[in-house]
C-alpha cells in the first residue's frame, strides 16, 4: 500500500509533469529519468532538478602566474642586492653605508614580496554539499584550513617586510645623525649598532603586539558569498574573500604605524640632508617614501573598485606588493652602485684606513673629522680675510698721512 508520501508525490508533486521529469518510489521521492538530474524533496515538493555549475570566480591562472613571476623577480634582486652587499662588504663605499642594515632592507624587502604567494590561494565553501541534493550540510571542509592560514599569512607578511626594512633604514639614519650631532660638538662619538637598534626591536615589536592580537581575537578567514542563485536555489556565481567581523580595528593601527613610520624616516633625512652624501642617501630614501606614498594612495580606490573582481582585486594587489617592496630597494641599491663604488675608492684611497664609518664596532669619528677640517678651514679664511682688511686700513692711513705731509 503507498504512503501518503508517495500519493502526494503522483498527485501533487512536479515528479510526474515537470521539465525533468521521473517516478515517485514509496518513500515520496522522485527518481529521476534523466542522466545528471537529482531527486529533491519528498511528497509534494518532490521533483527532479539539475545542479548548475556554479561559477566560483576563481583568480584566473594566467594572472596567478604574473604574480609568482613578479615574487621571483624581487625576490631575485632582493638575494642579489644582499650577496654583493656581503661581497663588497670591505669597500670603503659598503661600509660607509652600513652593511649590516643594507642586508636587512633587502630581507624586508623579501618577506614583502613574499607575501605575493598567499594572495593567490583560494578555496570553496567552509562546508561540503550533500552529493545527493546538492544542498549544504553542517560539516566542515577540511581543506579550508589552510587556505584560513594564507589569509593571516599575507598581513603578517607584509606587515612585519615593511616593519624590518623601514625600521633598519630609521637605524641606518639615525647612526649618521647621532655622529653628526656630535661633529657639530666637535666632540669624538662611536655610535654601534646596539644603540640604535631599540628603535628597530620597538618597531618590529609593535606590529608583531598588533597582528597577535588580530590572530586571536578576529583573525580573517575566508568566506564564500552567493552572489547569483537559479531557481531552484542553487548558487551560480558566488566569490571567496578573506575577511574578519572586526578586521578594521586591527587594519588601522597596522596602517597608522607604517604611516608614521614613513613619515619619521622622511624627518631623518631632512635632518641629515646636509651630511655629505658620502655617508647617507637622503636623496635616494626620500623618492622611495614618496613613491611608496603615492603608490599607496593611489591603491586604496581602485582596490574598493575592483572589490567584486576576484582577477582585477588579485592584480591590483600582487602589483601594489611588488611596486612597494622593489620601491624599497633604490635606498639601498643607490649607495652600493659598483660603479660609484670604483670611481670613489680611486678618488679617495689615501682615506681608506681612517674610514670606520658604518663597521661592525660602530661608527667612528670620521665624519667629526671632516667636519672639523672643514671648520677650521671656515675660521682660517675668516682671520685671513680680517687680517687683509687690517692691512688696507693701516695702508690707506699711511697714503693719507703722507698726503698730509706733502700739502704742509
């Protein structure tokens, strides 16, 4: 005898009369004649549907590849930078640059840059579909697991890139400002690396304070939302984004320190901008910040532009990651040019053993010297100048005093 199911399956039911059409079983669901067709609902609501393909608007793979081409690219010329540092390192024009903070700048610049590969990981939804209806259920996907990891990957990446590469080019600075600052006293100073280094553990510390607490209170996660549905209910676009129910409170302060920063090293080298540029590369350091700004501003917009375009946000991002880290290179790359560095080793050989400038024990005295040489020369000129007016004086009074002679 059927159920009441199966009656209301042959009567009231679309099982019989709908576009795919099947046959009611005893239980009150539909079997469903055509290939690809599944069974959904029981009695009345049964009826046989297709599951349409659901476009994920996944990264395409095309673009996935220009971002690990341009990962390669910086991560190249950041080993690149930091092997002919390490080579060079006894050329009087390295280490007057400070060696030990070049090397940092290009590891900051690499875990920037770094940060291009978590971009491009992506998944489906948090929780698997039911083969049979097509609908979702309550358990998890395991393997949106790791595509939650990449999610935190990438702000600690890039946070703590840009932390060490400013914060080593403040340390960097700062050492020529603190001698300079003494030269002007002449007075003898030996700046090591130890006191300047509080300012890159401050840095660094407090963007590491800042991610630690977004990774345990509100970490981002990725999140599939629906975006199109047919009409049976099924979705048939949908898009995945990391996200967080407070990622703001935490994305603000990490904004405002890196700005801060940006603007502090722009500071040092307004200060230092009259020490020759020998010892610091004010000029080089500042158009980077300026660009790096520039770039940044111009990236916000068109990133809430393109925010539905999993392709366009995915290169806007890869793009700003990699101007901003191969932007960070001209402030060490530009003091370590081989060519410069010959031109002013032949120029300047006779100095060679005086320099100590930016050496492991710390900064030596020479700029003090230099500073003092000049300074003595500044006085020099200036007896000089007040002994030739004394002379002029004393020889226009003896042609008047002897005019007067002649008149009487």
């Amino acid at each position: 005898m059927p159920t009441w199911d199966a009656r209301d399956c042959n009567v009231l039911s679309r099982c019989l009369t709908g576009d795919e059409k099947g046959v009611c079983q005893e239980d009150g669901s539909c079997k469903c004649d055509s290939e690809g067709a599944i069974s959904s609902g029981v009695g009345s609501s049964a009826k046989c549907v297709y599951i349409p393909n659901e476009d994920l608007t996944y990264v395409d793979t095309s673009l996935l590849v220009v971002g690990y081409i341009l990962f390669a690219i910086q991560a190249l010329l950041s080993i690149a930078c930091t092997a002919w540092t390490v080579y060079f390192r006894n050329r009087r024009i390295v280490r007057a640059s400070q060696p030990l903070f070049l090397c940092l700048i290009a590891c900051g610049t690499f875990m920037m840059s770094f940060s291009n590969i978590p971009v491009g990981i992506q998944g489906g939804y948090r929780y698997l579909f039911d083969p049979i209806t097509g609908m979702q259920t309550d358990e998890p996907n395991t393997e949106i697991r790791s595509v939650d990891a990449a999610c935190m990957a990438l702000p600690w990446l890039f946070s703590m890139g840009f932390a060490v590469t400013f914060s080593a080019l403040f340390a960097k600075i700062l050492r020529i400002k603190l001698v300079f600052q003494a030269s002007r006293n002449f007075v003898r100073k030996q700046v090591g690396v130890k006191d300047v280094a509080l300012i890159m553990v401050a840095v660094i510390a407090l963007q590491a304070i800042v991610l630690i607490a977004w990774n345990v209170a509100d970490p981002l996660v990725w999140r599939r939302e629906v975006l199109m549905e047919d009409n049976n209910g099924y979705p048939t676009k949908s898009i995945g984004t990391c996200s967080s129910n407070n990622g703001l409170a935490f994305l603000i302060p990490l904004i405002v320190i890196d700005a801060l920063m940006l603007f502090y090293a722009l500071y040092l080298c307004f200060v230092t901008r009259k020490v020759s540029a020998e010892y610091q590369e004010g000029t080089w350091i500042t158009a980077s910040i300026l660009s790096i700004l520039q770039i940044l501003v111009l990236s916000i917009p068109i990133l809430v532009i393109v925010d539905n375009d999993n392709s366009a946000f995915y290169f806007v991002r890869v793009a700003v990651i990699f101007l901003v880290s191969s932007t960070s290179n001209p402030g060490q790359v530009s003091s370590t040019d081989p060519y410069e560095s010959r031109l002013r080793s032949s120029m300047n050989s006779d100095r060679e053993k005086r320099l100590s400038i930016g050496s492991d024990e710390g900064i030596t005295s020479s700029v003090v010297r230099k500073v003092a040489f000049e300074v003595d020369a500044a006085i020099a000129n200036s007896q000089e100048e007040e002994e030739n007016e004394i002379v002029s004086a004393t020889e226009k009074k003896t042609e008047i005093d002897k005019c007067a002679d002649d008149e009487v």
